[in-house]
C-alpha cells in the first residue's frame, strides 16, 4: 500500500444482530462492493470462510461461521434497489448460491467492465488496483486457512483490501462506459456469468464437454451421459471432487469399452481400486441398461471438429474482430469469446444452421460484431 493511503477501517461482525444492523445499512445504499473467502480443497461445494462487504468508507468482515440467521442477507443480495460489484464474481456466485441458495443482484463485475472500458482483458485485482488507485496490494494470504479461528491481523486486512475500493472503481469505470455508450454492454456480459453458473451446474446440459465425447458412438454417448449425470449427482451427495470420484477420462474410457465385468472394468484407464469398490457395481448396471435400449433411444452423435480446412476462415474471422474491437475500443475476446467462434464458423462453412442463443450472440454483440462477421464472410 502506498505511503500516501490511510488504513481501511475493518468491522468485524459475528453475530446474527451485528448482521442485521450491517445489512439494514447497505440496503439504504446504492451500491456496494462484495468479496468471498473459502475453501474447496476435499469438497464438491465451496466452504465459505469470510463475506467482505464496502461501503466504500469501511470494510465489513462478515463470520460465516458464527452466524445463524441469514435472512437479512438474503434479503440485500436480492434487493433490486443495491448494485452488488464484484471483480470476477463467478466463484462467488457459487458461494452465495450454495450459502444463501440466491445469487447476487444485480450486480456488476468490475474485470468485464474493464474489457469495454480499456480494451484490458481478464485483468487482475491486483493490476486493477494499481491502475485505478496507484496503491499495490500483496496476495500473501492468499491460500490462507479461511476457516480457522481467530483470523490473524494480516488475513483480516487482506480480506478488507479485496474491497475496499472497488466503489471508486466502479464509479470510475461507470463514468467512461456512459461516456462510451458501452454500460449496458458491460451489463450484458454480466449477465451472461449468471447463465454461465447456470450452465456449468447443469450435469444434463455439459456432459458433452467432455474431452473427445465426440468420437465415440451413439450408443457409448448414451452411456457417458448416464455415467455423468450419475457422476455429477455422487459427487453432490458425498461433497467431494467430482475427479474424486471418477475423472472425466475415465468415464470416456468405460463409454468407450463397455466393460461387461468386473475384471474388465477394473482395467480401465485411471480406475483406483477404491472407485471400482465403490461405484463399480452402479457402472456395471448401467452398462447392462444400455444394452437393453434399443438403437432409437441412443444418444445423437455430437458434432465433429471443424476440418482444418476451415482454419483459415477462423484466423480470417479473428482478424475481422480485432480489427473491430479497435475501432470500439475494447477487449477482442469481449468482442467475441472462442465459443461464440465456433458456431459462426460452422454456420460460415459447413452451412449449418446459426442459432443466436442468449445471452452470448444477442444483444450489442449481434448488430456490431455477428452481422457483421456474416456480411463480410457469407459465400457469394
């Protein structure tokens, strides 16, 4: 911290009265600034060790570990009337949904905002700070024991100065957004984080993300599916790693052997002896139900990779973009993620069918960069 900068002052708050009294003050606010602290380290769920909340004036540090009331925190994370900022909120948007069982808003992460207003991309906390305020923040707590009690002075510090001026940012910020006519594109992709979380804990919808899922048949794509969900849903119900209890490698693998035995699956890539103790009995079950099934009830094969000949295209579309993005004067990779490349591409050069799906290819991303994109690149 630079020698010129007073210290935040820190409020510790470990009752449910303390709580109530903080959160009946930020709800008369505008806006504040959030933070989490937690582990995951042996878990599925993240273990929250410490809320940070700012008004901009001090640093509440909220003890999730001594409070038992948690409905006026609820309440302010769901009040529509207080803008919650975060910087690259995605995890904590897992805490508080896990928590809380809400998700913060509305709110506004200062790292996307960034991207429209300096053209900086994914750029640190850190870096943010020093850019903004000119004052160097360490993270040597970083992998700190959030959970163990009493929290030291340094910890405490560290948790209030993830917070402690992401107001003035975000004023800051918001300033040159208004003055860009870029807010609600800033906006958007804040949103499109939550559908993101929305995604990512959706076993039914992401199973296909697994590594090569699209080399293997119909009916093997079947039993993946099923062992994924499967996987997923254990996972949830024991709190532990995903990975724990079998790597997406290894469910590509049994989707691939089919394996009608015990002995047989045993063998399979990266199966410990205790999973196969565990869940080899499920696997195998569900091994037999898939071969019941009849070829109609398989799962669709997934699409292919691109051909390399559609390389080209892709670096031309790339270029298009950043091209663009200068123009605009922000990030390239706001302008267009790498998973909304794709689609185009297919759409460009196999003649696939482009379904704009929100909130990723609608919005401002539509009428500046995919029409566009179609206009310059469709065939003559």
């Amino acid at each position: 911290m630079s020698s010129n900068e007073k210290d935040v002052p820190i409020v510790w708050v470990d009752s449910d009265a303390e709580l109530a009294k903080w959160c009946a003050h930020f709800a008369t606010l505008p806006v504040i600034a959030i933070d989490t602290e937690f582990i995951r380290r042996t878990t599925f769920y993240p273990i929250t060790g410490l809320i940070q909340i700012s008004d901009g004036v001090s640093a509440v540090l909220i003890d999730p570990l001594a409070i038992t009331h948690w409905q006026d925190m609820i309440a302010l994370m769901t009040n529509q009337n207080v803008i919650k900022v975060f910087h690259a909120c995605s995890e904590d948007l897992e805490v508080f949904d896990r928590l809380l069982g809400v998700i913060p808003t509305p709110f506004y992460d200062t790292q996307v905002a960034e991207a429209y207003v300096s053209g900086r991309w994914s750029l640190s906390y850190v870096k943010l700070i020093m850019a903004y305020r000119n004052i160097e923040i360490a993270k040597d707590e970083t992998r700190s024991d959030w959970l163990k009690r009493p929290l030291t002075d340094a910890q405490k510090r560290y948790a209030a100065l993830d917070v402690a001026y992401l107001i003035d940012v975000y004023h800051r910020q918001l300033k040159t957004l208004n003055e860009k006519n870029m807010l609600a594109w800033a906006l958007e992709d804040c949103d499109a984080i939550t559908h993101q979380y929305r995604l990512n804990t959706n076993a039914e919808i992401n199973w296909s993300n697994v590594k090569s899922a699209w080399r293997l048949s119909p009916k093997s794509l079947t039993l993946l599916r099923l062992l994924f969900i499967w996987r997923d849903k254990t996972a949830r119900a024991e709190d532990v790693p995903k990975g724990q209890v079998i790597k997406d490698r290894t469910l590509w693998a049994i989707a691939k052997l089919f394996p009608d035995s015990h002995n047989t699956l045993s063998r399979t890539e990266e199966m410990t002896g205790r999973q196969h103790r565990l869940y080899g009995e499920h696997i195998l079950k569900t091994v037999n139900m898939v071969n019941e099934l009849s070829p109609d009830e398989y799962q669709l094969s997934l699409e292919l990779p691109l051909p390399s000949q559609a390389g080209e295209l892709s670096k031309a579309i790339k270029a298009f973009v950043t091209d663009k993005a200068k123009v605009l004067g922000i990030a390239p990779e706001a302008a267009l993620k790498k998973k909304q490349l794709d689609p185009l591409v297919r759409h460009l050069f196999l003649g696939e069918a482009l379904n704009l799906i929100p909130p990723t290819m609608t919005g401002w991303r539509k009428s500046e960069i995919i029409d566009p994109i179609l206009q310059r690149f469709a065939k003559a």
